[in-house]
C-alpha cells in the first residue's frame, strides 16, 4: 500500500493504526505525530493540493475529507490513484464507525478494536463525569473565525463533540451553511453561557479571548480546537479533554 492523507487528523489516525511505513505523503497541516511524519514528503495543503506531487507518490490510496479539500482537487485525481477513501464523520459514533473502517480496508482489524475499545471507555468517563457531577448544559457560542465572524452549524462534527459534554452550540435559526457567518449584533447574548473561542482554523490568542469578554459580557475561554474538530484517535483525548475543560465552565 501507498496512502496519500490530505487531512491532519487522518494522517494520526494512519500513523496511530501502526500504518506509517506506508504513508508516503501528507500535507503540511499534518503534524502529528510528529516522530512518525517528519519524514513524510509534504504535497501542499488541505486546499492548495500539488497535484504533480501527489501524482509522482503513485498512491494506491488518496484519503480525503469533504469539508477539509475541495472537490475538483479530489476529482483531478481520481484517475491517478488506485483508491480515494472519503471521509465525512458528522457524530461521535460516525467516528467509531470510521476507526473501524480503517481497520478493515487497511488490514490492522487488531489495532482499530483497541483504539475502539479506549474510545468507548473514554467517552463513558465522560458522561459519567457530566451525571454525576451535575453539569447542566451550556449553550456556547463557538467561534471559529474572525473577519468575518464565523460559527459552527449544529450538524458538525465539533458540535457533535460538545453536546459529548453538555455544551449545545448556538447558530442563526435560518442558517444553512455548516460554518455560517454571524452577525456579532445579532447574538442574543442573555441566552449565551460562554464563548469559546478555537486554536483553529483562526488562531484565536488570549488577547482575543480578552476582547470578547468585554464585547460580549460573557464568559469567554480559549478551546484547543483538534481536541473538539479533529476525527480519529484523537477524539479519545478529546473525551477527557472536554471533561477538563467543563470543569473551567463551573
């Protein structure tokens, strides 16, 4: 096999699945882990594929993400590779669901169950965590971009990933798109509990968690945003990570 991994979270999960030594390229927003993909020949980013690049690495397998690489970039290399895989979880099960596929069409069935098996018990820690702590929900503004200001949709992954944790994302009511854009003016904010604001893909910093504490008067916090967007293996430190995180919204 030579797989081709156009998204980040995808690589890991490649890489944690004992699957390195047939990765033989990666764009350059896959950095973890970072031992195993220094190596790795880079062909661009999630949205600036090298096509030449990704062609000359002869893929037996392309995998891809529907929200993370564009189409026609996808479809100038369907002839060029032997497989594309796409990905496009939306729920925390859809990510079960996707370990298990890897582990399957990539033959390592063994390492996908343990990977599988600490999701399940990560994730009831979590849940246990929010019962028995009494952690009501939170309605949360999350942010994911700034000029324009910009949100996540309640069909997300990411917001899939909050309601894990009692956390219920707020978006505009006519809202179609999965990322909208927001009207900062138009936020109820009394309804609002907290705004989280995400490491990525805008690199939200302490000073801008700052300034909407005072824009908004609400509770404003930074979130590690591979810990609440990113698929894979990573999703079972997300589990705990949330549950930390929760513990800073008491």
């Amino acid at each position: 096999m030579r797989l081709v991994s156009l998204v980040p979270s995808l690589t890991e999960l490649v890489c944690e699945l004992g699957l390195t030594e047939h990765l033989v390229g990666r764009t350059g927003y896959c950095i973890h882990p970072a031992d195993q993909v220094k190596d790795i020949a880079k062909v661009g980013g999630t949205k600036t594929v090298n096509l030449k690049k990704v062609r000359a690495l002869q893929p037996t397998h392309l995998i891809v993400n529907v929200d993370e690489n564009e189409k026609p970039t996808i479809d100038a290399l369907r002839d060029d590779v032997g497989e594309v895989v796409v990905t496009h979880p939306q729920s925390v099960d859809d990510n079960r669901a996707l370990i298990l596929e890897f582990g399957q069409k990539f033959a390592c069935e063994e390492q996908a169950a343990a990977w599988v098996k600490r999701f399940d018990d990560e994730r009831a820690q979590l849940h246990d965590w929010v019962v028995m702590r009494g952690a009501g929900p939170k309605r949360v503004l999350y942010l994911i971009w700034q000029d324009p200001w910009m949100t996540v949709g309640p069909q997300t992954f990411i917001s899939a990933m909050l309601r894990e944790a009692g956390m219920h994302t707020w978006s505009p009511a006519d809202a179609t798109a999965r990322y909208p854009e927001i009207d900062m003016d138009q936020v109820p904010w009394a309804q609002i509990d907290a705004v989280l604001l995400s490491t990525e893909p805008f690199n939200f910093l302490p000073q801008h968690v700052a300034e909407m504490q005072v824009r908004s008067r609400c509770p404003s916090l930074l979130i590690d945003g591979e810990m609440t967007s990113w698929y894979g293996t990573r999703v079972v430190q997300g589990f705990s990570y949330l549950r930390n995180f929760r513990e800073q919204m008491r």
